[in-house]
C-alpha cells in the first residue's frame, strides 16, 4: 500500500461473507512517501466470499492511498469427509440407523 499525504484517512478491508462485514485490517493517516506492505489474515468463514477495500477520503485533496498486488496464500479447503462406502469395504459396516458413519 501507499498512503502519502497531509490529508489521508483510512484504508479499511473488510471480508463480506453470508451477507456480514468483518473488519480484517486498517490503517489511518500519512504513512510516508513509500510502498509498504500489509498482511492482513482472513478468518474462518465460508468458501463464498467478497473481499471489500474502503478507502475513506480526508478533508482536502493532498493525499492518496494506492494498492498494488494482492495475494491469497495458504488458501484450500478441507476436503469432505468420506462416505461409509468410501472408507471401509462394507458399506454398512460402520453405519447407524440413521445412515451416519460411526
């Protein structure tokens, strides 16, 4: 990120996930003439979901925010458990009534 002058508010993320906002990172004000870098970590939530940046304007036009390369590591979700059928050779070996594994 480049938050560069007099006038700079906030640059806000957020992650929108099941129609709820969470404020993940935020910073506010003149972080000097240079490109920093930011680490922001996502909580758990759903597979579906929306980054959102806000960027919050200051009283004059003497400054700017600007972002440059995004990046997602670690990003994988768990795989499904197996079915019976999957995980022992008789399907019916580990099962309850009511058709969960055991």
């Amino acid at each position: 990120y480049h938050m560069f002058g007099d006038t700079i508010n906030t640059l806000n993320i957020h992650i929108r996930s099941g129609g709820i906002d969470t404020l993940i990172w935020s910073l506010q004000g003149n972080q000097g003439d240079q490109w920093r870098q930011g680490t922001a970590y996502l909580p758990t939530c759903a597979s579906e979901f929306n980054v959102i940046v806000e960027g919050i304007r200051g009283t004059s036009f003497t400054g700017d925010i600007a972002l440059d390369d995004f990046r997602f590591e670690q990003c994988y979700e768990e795989p499904p458990l197996p079915i019976c059928a999957q995980a022992v050779g008789d399907p019916n070996q580990f099962m309850c009534q009511s058709k969960h594994c055991i």
